[in-house]
C-alpha cells in the first residue's frame, strides 16, 4: 500500500510540475515575444523616420537645383529685353521730332 501511495504522489508532484514548467514556458515565451516586437517596432520607427528625413533632404535639393534654374531663365529673360529709349513706342512724338533730312544728296 505504501509503495502505491508513493508512487501517486509521485506522479501528482510531476504532474504538477509538468504544469509550472508549461506555465513558465508559455509566460518566457510571451515575454520574449513582446521584447520582439517592441525592438522590432522601435528598428521600424527609426528606419522609417531616417528614409523620411533623406528624403526630405532629396525634396529640398532637387527644389533649390529647379529655382536656381528658373532664376537662371528670368535674369536670361530680362537680360535680353533691350533697354527703352525715351519716347519709344509713342507715335504723336514723331510730330514733335520729324526725321532728320539729308539735306546735302
């Protein structure tokens, strides 16, 4: 009877711990789980934030490199208008300043 006794209890006390070991098993898992994923999400934020810091680097380049140019084409612009002479483009000046006349041919 003693050894019957004996070995019950023996195999409650395993089963038991056959159970805290799951436990402990599954609760390690968990923790190693969200450890994951927190170093997983903090690599994925800071990965995220520096591809958008290039390229808001590359933005701002390529929009001075295109002001540039369009400063570029206006001074072209303006610079190829011919000055004005005084009067030009007025047509009752000319009754005020007829054409010189080569009086000598």
């Amino acid at each position: 009877v003693l050894i019957i006794q004996r070995r019950y209890q023996a195999r409650c006390c395993g089963k038991k711990s056959r159970i805290l070991y799951d436990k402990m098993k599954k609760a390690a898992i968990l923790i190693q789980a969200f450890t994951r994923r927190f170093l997983c999400q903090k690599r994925y934020t800071r990965t995220r934030k520096s591809v958008i810091f290039v390229q808001s680097c590359v933005r701002k380049y390529l929009a001075q490199i295109s002001f540039k140019e369009l400063q570029k084409k206006k001074s072209v612009a303006t610079s190829q208008l011919k000055p004005s002479l005084p009067f030009e483009g007025f047509t009752h000046s000319l009754l005020y300043f007829p054409p010189v006349v080569d009086l000598e041919k």
